[in-house]
C-alpha cells in the first residue's frame, strides 16, 4: 500500500503540526546623559543647553540645573548608546563654542 496521500512533513499521528520559535530580540542597552557641575559655567547657560539638547521645558530644566548645582551631577535623560553620545557630543562642542568647561558625560543605566 502507498502513502502517497501523506505530506512528507507530517509527523507519525498524521497532524503535521509545525511550530516555528520566534528569535529574540534584545533589547538596546540604555545610558544616561549626565551633566556636570563646575564653578564656571552660568546656570542660565546650563538651563539652556537642557532646554534645546534634551528638549526639556523651562521649569524642568531650571529643576535639573539646580540638581546639578546642589549635588554636582544630574540627569538630562536616558537613551541607546547612539543616541547618548550623539547629544553628548553635542552639549561639549556647544559648550566648547561658547567658551564654557561644561562637562557631559554618558554612563550605562
């Protein structure tokens, strides 16, 4: 007798069940964007660079400045690795441009 009815992926019960295993994806590693506190820089400057860099609001920025005034370093957000340095990069050359030793530094969360 013949099996030629059978498709060749089914199993003995006749079923033909196949499960596929969906790959997993990880996830990006994340850093946050820190600034730095120094005894140079103008804290409207540091309100400012929050504001156009991390596209904080007035008194969000104004919160973190003086964070990072009071304690020395602050969070300006957290993002992939691309990203982080991308605005770190950013915030430096700004900083550099307008004659400032702000420093912005990046660290894995």
């Amino acid at each position: 007798m013949s099996n030629s009815n059978r498709r060749p992926d089914d199993g003995d019960s006749g079923t033909g069940v196949v499960t596929k295993t969906k790959p997993k994806t990880k996830r990006p590693n994340l850093y946050r964007v820190l600034i730095l506190n120094d005894d140079y820089t103008p804290m409207e400057f540091v309100v400012h660079v929050l504001e156009r860099f991390f596209q904080k609001g007035r008194e969000d920025a104004t919160q973190i400045m003086l964070h990072v005034h009071q304690h020395g370093v602050g969070e300006c957000g957290v993002y992939t690795f691309e990203i982080a340095e991308t605005k770190v990069t950013q915030v430096m050359d700004f900083a550099r441009k307008n004659q400032h030793p702000l420093q912005c530094v990046m660290e894995k969360k």
